[in-house]
C-alpha cells in the first residue's frame, strides 16, 4: 500500500520524506489555504523533496479553466497530480488531461457509481472521503471496498482506490485490508501508525539490560 500525506505543511513534509515512508501528497483548497501561501509556491516546495505524485488541485468548476488551470499547476512540476473535482466537467477535463499523458486525481467521490465514472474517464488516482460518509453515519470503508472489488472487475480499468479524508489507524489498516492502493494520511495519523506501549516498554527494557553489560558496539 502507498502511503501519500494529506497537507499542504511544507516544514510538516520535509519531515515525513526524510522516513523514506512517503510515497507522495495530496492537497486541496482547504489545505492550500491554510498554508496561507500561494498554491504555486508551496507545490513547488513540495515537488523538490517529494519525487511521487503530488496532488493539486483546480479552483475553476468549468472545463475550460480547469484545463487553464491544469497547465499551470502542471507546469509548476513533473510530478505535480492535477486534482479535479468529480462533476461532469471535471471528468471531461479528466479525460482530457488523461489522454495528454497528465497524472489526475478525481476528489469528493462518494459512491462507487461515482468511482466507475472516474475509471472510465482515466483518473489515475480516485479519491473516496470515508471519514466524510462516517461523519454522516454512512459507512465509509464499504464504499472503498465496493470499489476495489468492482475496479477488480475490469482490469482494464487502471485507476487506483486513493483512500482519503482518512480520520485514524483503523481507517489505514481496514483499506490495506480491503486491498486499496493508497491512503492519503494527515501527518498525525501517519506518525501514530509507528506506536505500541509494547514497543516502547521493550526497548526501555532493552536498553536498561544492555546499559549494565557496560558494552558499546564499535
Ligand atoms: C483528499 O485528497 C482530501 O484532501 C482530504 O483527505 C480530505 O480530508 P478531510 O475530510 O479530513 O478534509
């Protein structure tokens, strides 16, 4: 499973890459915004210490500045993802983009209907919200595993599940259970993915043992 992180927190990312763990970032409006910087700039910050897909997404709703807007972020990087939202003109330009060799994201997908739109115009990732459908009592982590199981259907469908708006651990474990192909995570949630009590009761134990051998390995 790929391990994308979910933040425009460009000090917060640089710390993330140096684990080696980090696949590549997703952003979106919110985020972007939150950084208080230009959306140019912090994908291109981004871009220099993540070489993976780095997910950016458009601010216009209409095909034409969609594509505008596509080149643009495209041109910031390589590597750079244009995220499009799952409207009919954001399949189109979805579409449009996919043919053109561009990586895309589909976001605020919700229904597996709504995922067999997006394979079928070419997304390269799709992005289903499951801490979203949770906060409305749906249950998100069915919808993911409809759609492994329909993509799986279709092999000729390329598209990967891109497991978003993902709220805790048990959200990570439950789509790498299901078979998704990444899960964009909020720093935090990525971070607590390393702890156990056991682990760090083991270790001080370890180390307590070895401080008495009086040994060091040289
Ligand atoms: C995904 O690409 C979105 O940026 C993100 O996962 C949304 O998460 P939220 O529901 O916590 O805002």
């Amino acid at each position: 499973m790929k391990f994308f992180v979910d933040t425009a927190d460009t000090k917060e990312i640089a710390e993330l890459a140096a684990t080696g763990l980090l696949d590549g970032v997703t952003t979106n409006p919110s985020l972007i915004a939150k950084s208080g910087r230009r959306i140019q700039e912090v994908i291109a910050e981004i871009c220099a210490v993540v070489p993976g897909p780095v997910s950016a997404e458009v601010a216009a709703t209409d095909y034409d500045g969609m594509i505008r807007e596509a080149r643009v972020l495209r041109a910031i990087a390589h590597n750079v993802t244009v995220k499009l939202p799952l409207t009919p003109a954001g399949l189109r330009a979805c579409r449009t983009l996919t043919d053109e060799g561009v990586m895309t994201n589909v976001t605020l997908c919700f229904s597996a209907g709504q995922a067999l739109l997006a394979a079928k115009a070419g997304a390269t990732f799709v992005s289903p919200f499951v801490g979203r459908l949770d906060d409305i009592g749906h249950d998100g982590m069915a919808l993911i595993g409809d759609i492994v199981a329909i993509y799986r259907n279709y092999p000729a469908l390329r598209t990967e599940v891109l497991v978003a708006s993902v709220r805790g651990p048990l959200h990570v474990i439950a789509a790498a259970r299901l078979g998704a192909h990444v899960a964009t995570l909020p720093p935090a949630v990525l971070r607590s993915l390393y702890q156990h009590p056991l682990t760090d009761k083991g270790l001080a134990g370890f180390l307590a043992d070895w401080a008495k051998t009086g040994q060091t390995i040289a």
